[in-house]
C-alpha cells in the first residue's frame, strides 16, 4: 500500500493498457494531474459509493472515504458492495477493500470516526479534492467555508428517491485548461490578405468550423513565414471558408500554402460560496422542458435538509402531514419567487426513498465534476444542478400504507413506487444485449432495482420489432452518451433511423496524395493487410481449392498481381531463416518509401503543371521525397524489426528483437539501383481506374514458377489476424513505424503510437463516469415500460455531454403511419393467422378484408406459391396447410418447437391498372413485401 501512495506520476507510470479507452477521454496530462490528486468522499451510501467506484476506477492517486454509520438492511437496495452480513458494521470500514480491488493504482482508504460523529474541518484538511453526500446543509455550509477559503474544490450532491441535487464550488478562481475536449480544429489555407484585419481563405474543400473568440495559430506558411508558430490569434469568422486574425502589414508577402491550427484557451472560471450561492443561485438545467423546476427543487432540498436536522429524520413516504411542513419551508425559503407545491409535494413523500438510477446518474456525473476538479479538463458544472424524472412515477400513484417500510432490502424503493409496483418490478422479464461496459452498469441497476427478483422473473432474447417488444437502447463515446426508447405502437424503431455514413477518404488521397496523419494512418493499416494477411491468405487458397489459378483470374483486374504474390511467398521471396526475414524487411522499406515516391515523382515531377497551367503540386497535394535507409534512425528501425517478425509469423520462424542483429543485417543488404518506368498511370482522381503495378514477367512465365499444390500437401503459411491491445505482437508497431515513414515521405508531422493504435483499432474511447449516467437515464425509462405507459411524452431520449456539461431530452419519435385504401398502419402491425390455415384461406382473406389480389407467397428463401405456378402444381399447394406446403417446398422437416412463422405475400389492387404484367406490390416502408404471421 505504502509504494502505491508514493507511486510515480510521470507520465510512465500510466498504465496505458489498464486505461486505454479513458486516455483517449483525458489525453496523458490530465491523467497526470489526476494521479496527484487525493479525494476524500463522505457519504458510503449508494450515491457516495457510486461516485467513489467511478473516481477510482479513473484513477486519481488516493480515495478517502468517511462514513462510520452502522450498515442497515435498506442500504443494500443502492449500496451494491454491501452484503447481508455485513448489517450493523460500519458502511465505510466494509466498502473500503472492495472498492479497492476495482484499481490496484488506486489507494483507498477508512478515515474512520465513530458512528454518530460528522465529518469535521480538521479532517478534510490535506485533501486536494473534498466530496460531501447525504449530509446536512448546515454541516456542507460548514464545510464549503473552509474549503472555498482555502481554494480546494468542494461538491455535494443528494439524491431523494427520483430527485437529484448537486452543487460545486472549485474555488474563487478555478482555471479549466480545456472547457470542451474537442480536438483542435486545423485546416488548409490557400491565401493571407496583409491588412490591419487579414482575411484568411481556407481551401474549399472543408469548412473551417472556427467560431468567434477562437485562437489559431499556423505552420507552412510560404512568404509569410512570421506566422509560422506565431503566438495564438483571435479569430472572428467571415464565413464557412473565411476568417480574420488581425493585423499582418508588418510581416512579409503570402506565397502559398499553410496550415491553420485551433489554440485552446485556458478559462477562469469564478466561483462563489454554497453559502453566497444559496442567496443567488446559478442554475445549471438538465432539461429545459422543465425551465422552472430548478428554482422550485432549490426552495425544496434545503426545505428536506432543515425538516430532517429539526426532526431527527426525514418525511415519511406519502405522509401529508410532513409534506404540507416542508411545502411551508420551501414557500418561506424561496420568498417572492413561485414554486410548484406539487412537486414539493412529491418531494417530500420520495425523500426517505433512494432509486438506483437515480443514484447512477447523479453518481456518473458528479465523478467527472471530482476529475474536473483533479485534472482541470473539462467545464465545471456551474453551479446548482438539480434533476428529477417524476415521469417514471407509475399511473397508479401508490398510497402510505402501500409505501411502509417491509423490511427488505428494496424498502427505499418501495417509498418512493410502494410495495404493488415494485412487485411488477420483480416479475418484470428483462433481456441484456452485450456484457460490456454498459451491459456490466445495466446489470448492478437491474439488481438494485430487484428486475427479474420475484417468482415469475426470467431472461428472455426475441426480436423487439418482430415480437412487438420495447427496446432500450444506449451508448456512450467519451464523455458524451445517449439513450433511446423504443415502444411497440408508439415510436419509431431503432432501425428507423441511421446515422450519416462515416466519411471515407478518397482512395487516390491515400495512395498518393496524403496531407493528414489520419492518411498514413489509414495506409499503414491496409499495407498491414497488404503484407502479412491477404498473401498468406491467397497462399492457403491456392493450395487448398481445385482450379484457383482459373477461378481467380475470371475476375480480371489485378488478379494477375495476386498470382505474382503466390509465386513470391511460395517461391522467390520465401524465407529460411530469420535473417532472411530481415532482408525482406528492408527490400519493403526501399520499395514503399524510396522506389514508389521516385517513381510518383518520375510520373508527376515537382514543377508539373495542371491543364490549366496551376502547379500540381499545390493545394491538399504535397510533394513527396523518397526516404534514405539509415538504421540508426529508430522509426527506420522499428520498421525493420516489427515487419521482419511479422514475415517470419507467416512461415512460423522465430522472431527476435536484437537491435544489433537488425542493423547488421539491414545495412548489409545490397539494393539494387532504381530505374523508373515511363508507362505508369498514376491514379489521381477517385474516377481514374486504379493504378496497376507493372510486372516484369508475362502471366504464363509467372504460373510456370508457382508449385503444385500436390508437391505441398499440408503446407500452410499462418496469416496475421490484427490485435491492437497486445502491445507484444508488433501490430500496432508495424503501423507507426509505416504510417510514421509515409509521413516523413510527405512531411507530415508523425503521430505516437498511442495516437496511431487509436485510429488503427477504431478504439472508441470510454470513460466510467458516462457509462454509469447512461444506464441510469436508460433505468428511468424501464420503469416506465414496466408501469405501460402509453403516451409519447411519458417517454424521453437522451443526449448528455459530461465535458461541457450539457443535458439534452426530447420526446422519441413517432412511428410514421402509412395508409392503404382505408387502412392505417405502421412498422410494429401485421397480419396474423391462426390454426395453421391454407394458403387459399390466407388468399381469400386478403380478398374478402381487403380487396387485394395474393400474386405470391414465400417463407424465408422458399417461394411457396406464385401466380404463375404449373397450374396442377399451384391446386395442389393451394389446399396445403401452411405447415405441410413450407415442408413441401423447402424438402425439410420444420421442428415441433417451431409453432410460428413468417410468410411474405405479394399482392394487387385489381381496381388499379398497371404496366407491370405482374400488378403493383403492396410495400411495408422498407420497401419489403408484406409479412404475416402464421401459426402452424
């Protein structure tokens, strides 16, 4: 324990396997300063131990908890490291060894104290972070006067039953060094007006995506190199491509080129007290549709705090009495300003309760409040936030006898649903799609809830849309996270909506004209494919399938280059020993960063003009320069070693990492002097064809050196299948080294290899804190699904970003209606058969309901019936019933589980002339026939 206190918070010392996705949230400088940082969190409740298991699961140098208060059979409803037996000892002295084995990094530690006792001054002092949760408001304001007098940040927060409250206070003069976490905008310029307000042009290609107040600063300017790493400078926005950055009269005369890049701006952010801040509060909103309710919950938890510090405990569940006393206290605090009684109301009755969602939202958030206070990454929460979701309140609103207490650990939940819907809770069949991050959050949530916890509670997977059953999405990315519900009959389905197509770079930009890191990148990664999977792959193939040689070249095309690939891996290029890995290695290295960039410049010489006379080299186009081999050159280096053992994986021949073994046989290897061919095309645009490379043998010459595949009976080469998280494997070494050397090729500045494995692996970043609010939000929603509500705006998705901090609810969408002759319908109806009916049966319903012509019918791949079957053949199926014509047709047995199925039918309106021989079909949305549903 002790070496983990002192542990070292260089850089070095993060774990960048343990917390790869959450680096690409924070980035290594506030993970340092989060290793610094000491927490104390007082509260080991559901809300605290929520917040602590998030903080230290970020890692932050030490966690303290205080909390001597005895365990009580209630807590084990929202507090999930507490067990039966642990009722009656102290709830910080029994969290604290299973918090810690969530973080081996992260120290966590019992500050002790005696149960009855409250946190003092004296023992917050020493901690760089303080957290405060379900204490009274007197001892916050106690406590905040110290802290906010000694700049060390301060939270709160409180949850009461489906109400949530917060505050911050990081100090009279807070500096956040980066309020959004955004990558910096960069771009391309193609002209620099000298002016007192110089007007910048970017190239039109992309929008510059500035907004006014942004700082940039700029590299490869031609002529006006003083802006070259210039101290950052104010930009005001002209237009999608234009922007201006102040006076440039005294510097020289722009030429071309230049490259614009977003400085971030460190901001001050100011403060005030909790006891300054109760006087005139700064509202932060998590639902705008609820524009009043801040003022209202403000009034009304310092109306709870005062009713439980007076009366030794707090409202009971549902009691009028207590709720018509804390309504006096909230009207009598809040003054002049109006506040909603009825949510006072409901406030009081659920202050007692405790919900688990509630906890995880609350709890998600005001984690990443603690790391923003550790790292300075990241807008604070400014200042006073409070949140409820009274939606989730069943119809049925339950009564105080129905909301006592009955001894079992869901009690808390119980006050604020009562005892009838939490049985609903119990009975309710729930199905979990993935068992990640959120899957892992969603499952805690459920057992705290008790979903699936009574007699008739199971797992069940079916099809939501087909099974006409609800579907709770979500998913996260860094710091922002989003939810959706789907309802059967009500809303639109997840797949009703897409996401835009990621943007792909034109394939001519990554082959020959890369001006981004993100380019190499992505070459690097095909080139990876290129050596180490495809060939081995088309090797196996060639010696395993009859006729591959002729299969293959019936597509044409470069089928030509694959076979010479064969030949190469097989025959001319195979290696023997390790050594000859390494010659390999470095005939690749010529190839792919001398002889291609000579040749590219043989084909497109630096002084080209286009056909309109402009430089070629212009623009987004950089002209290349061939690399010079020089082993001692560590990304020469890494290439060499990381290829050389990738090759020998292929033939499975030992690899080695001996540096000097590398470079003795690298720099003896003998290159051969290139000469360029005249006949190149160059693919310059995405419309040319793909350029070729050109092979110094005919095809027959090439096939007569490929061996039999029966003279290598069993002989197979081991292709390499990617893995970006075994730092071992030289993967992700191959691709920087590769990626890095294009770069050097274009002059491009290189990229680490954190940076690289992150674009390579597509890893999308993730952080606990996010996941944790989302599978709350996505709790809220269950409750509803499980009470049946039927009204769109009893529903809500979400959108959250925690860096901003921002908080977005919109009601989901409807499911679109259609409407055929005087039917109405959506994507959630079908028709459906019972007591495995005939197919004249399903043919003449359709006539009789519908005044529709069946052209056809099909199950799966089988066309069961069609207008124009042999009409002997077409009788006969006609009177089969559905179960016996599907096995009929399909030559197969259907098993005697199977007592449903799908069958699609194409149908026409006779009262509609067509041209089409075959009449109009009846399309559901998707433009699929439509479906029915049989029981057989």
């Amino acid at each position: 324990m002790a070496a983990q206190q002192n542990m070292d918070v260089d850089e070095v010392a993060i774990d960048e396997g343990l917390y790869s996705r959450q680096l690409y949230v924070l980035g290594h400088e506030a993970m340092k300063r989060m290793a610094a940082s000491n927490v104390l969190i007082v509260g080991a409740r559901g809300l605290g131990t929520e917040i602590a298991k998030n903080v230290v699961l970020a890692g932050v140098k030490s966690v303290t908890l205080y909390d001597p208060e005895p365990v009580q059979l209630e807590d084990l409803g929202t507090q999930f490291f507490l067990r039966a037996e642990d009722i009656g000892k102290p709830r910080a002295a029994v969290t604290v060894p299973r918090l810690a084995e969530l973080n081996t990094y992260v120290p966590v530690r019992d500050l002790g104290g005696s149960a009855g006792q409250p946190i003092t001054v004296e023992a917050v002092k020493g901690f760089q972070v303080v957290v405060l949760t379900d204490v009274p408001l007197s001892k916050q304001l106690e406590i905040n006067d110290w802290t906010h007098a000694n700049e060390v940040p301060f939270i709160s927060a409180n949850t009461h039953g489906l109400f949530g409250s917060a505050f911050n206070d990081f100090g009279s003069k807070f500096t956040c060094v980066d309020p959004t976490g955004e990558q910096p905008l960069t771009g391309m310029i193609v002209e620099v007006e000298k002016e007192k307000e110089a007007l910048v042009t970017c190239l039109d290609e992309t929008r510059h995506g500035l907004e006014d107040g942004m700082f940039v600063t700029f590299s490869e300017v031609k002529g006006m190199e003083e802006l070259n790493g210039c101290e950052p400078r104010k930009v005001t926005v002209k237009g999608p491509y234009t922007f201006t950055i102040g006076d440039t009269t005294g510097l020289g005369n722009y030429v071309s080129g230049g490259i614009f890049t977003q400085v971030k701006m460190p901001k001050i952010i100011e403060f005030k007290s909790l006891r300054e801040s109760l006087q005139s509060p700064e509202y932060f909103f998590t639902d705008f549709g609820k524009f009043d309710r801040p003022a209202t919950l403000h009034a009304g938890f310092q109306a709870i705090s005062a009713f439980g510090e007076k009366n030794g405990r707090l409202p009971r569940p549902r009691n009028a009495e207590d709720a018509k006393a804390v309504i006096a206290a909230a009207k009598n605090l809040a003054g002049e300003e109006e506040v909603n009684e009825k949510v006072l109301e409901e406030l009081s009755y659920q202050a007692s309760g405790e919900v688990s969602p509630i906890i995880a939202v609350m709890g998600g958030f005001m984690a990443q409040e603690v790391l923003k206070a550790c790292s300075a990454k990241f807008h604070p929460m400014v200042q006073h936030m409070y949140f409820d979701s009274l939606e989730s309140m069943p119809a049925e609103v339950p009564t105080e006898a129905d909301c006592a207490p009955t001894g079992s650990r869901y009690d808390r939940q119980i006050a604020v649903f009562g005892k009838k819907f939490q049985e609903k809770i119990g009975n309710h069949r729930q199905f979990l799609v993935g068992s990640g991050a959120i899957g892992c959050e969603m499952l805690k949530n459920w057992s705290m809830m008790g979903v699936a916890g009574g007699p008739n509670g199971l797992y069940m997977d079916q099809r939501c849309v087909f099974y006409e059953k609800p579907l709770l999405e979500s998913g996260t990315l860094g710091t922002k996270g989003n939810t959706q519900v789907v309802v059967p009959h009500l809303t639109e389905s997840y797949g009703s909506s897409q996401d835009p197509p990621e943007k792909e770079t034109p394939s001519c930009t990554v082959k020959n004209f890369p001006n981004a890191i993100q380019h190499t990148i992505e070459w690097s990664r095909k080139k990876f494919d290129s050596l180490f999977v495809n060939p081995a792959q088309n090797v196996n193939a060639y010696l395993s399938e009859p006729n591959y040689i002729e299969q293959t070249l019936k597509y044409g095309g470069q089928q030509t280059e694959k076979i010479a690939q064969i030949r190469d891996f097989l025959v001319t290029a195979k290696p023997l020993t390790f050594e000859e890995c390494i010659v390999w290695a470095r005939h690749q290295f010529e190839e792919d960063y001398g002889n291609s960039i000579k040749q590219l410049l043989f084909s497109l010489p630096k002084d080209a003009k286009t056909s309109s006379g402009q430089p070629f080299w212009s623009g987004p186009k950089r002209a290349p320069d061939p690399l010079k081999f020089d082993s001692s050159d560590p990304t020469h280096l890494d290439y060499i070693i990381s290829a050389a053992n990738l090759h020998a994986f292929n033939y499975g021949l030992r690899g080695d990492t001996d540096v000097a073994l590398f470079k003795k046989v690298a720099d003896s290897v003998v290159i051969p002097e290139f000469t360029p061919k005249t006949n190149v095309k160059i693919q310059i645009t995405e419309t040319d064809a793909p350029q070729e490379g050109q092979l110094e043998e005919s095809l027959e010459e090439i096939i007569a050196k490929l061996p039999p595949p029966s003279s290598l009976v069993g002989y197979r080469l081991t292709p390499v299948e990617f893995e970006k998280d075994d730092d071992t494997n030289h993967h992700i070494d191959f691709i920087t080294a590769a990626s890095n050397l294009r770069a050097l090729n274009y002059g491009i500045n290189p990229a680490d290899r954190h940076s690289t494995k992150q674009i390579a692996g597509k890893i999308i970043p993730a952080i606990a804190t996010t996941t944790a609010l989302v599978t709350g939000l996505v709790c809220l929603e269950l409750y509803k699904i499980i009470d049946n509500k039927t009204k769109l705006e009893d529903y809500k998705n979400g959108f959250v970003n925690l860096a901003l901090p921002f908080f977005g609810f919109s009601e989901p969408i409807a499911a679109p209606k259609k409407k055929y002759g005087n039917t109405e319908w959506t994507l959630w109806d079908r028709f459906v058969f019972d007591n495995n009916p005939t197919l004249d049966e399903i043919i003449a319903w359709f006539k009789k309901n519908h005044a529709l012509d069946v052209t056809m019918a099909s199950q799966g791949v089988s066309m069961l019936w069609s207008s124009w079957t042999q009409p002997a053949k077409a009788k006969e199926r006609r009177k089969m019933p559905m179960r016996q014509l599907i096995e009929t047709v399909s030559k197969t047995t259907l098993p005697a589980t199977t007592k449903q199925v799908v069958v699609e039918v194409m149908a026409e309106d006779p009262t509609i002339e067509t041209e089409d021989e075959n009449g109009v079909p009846i399309l559901d949305k998707e433009g699929k026939p439509i479906s029915s549903d049989v029981d057989i």
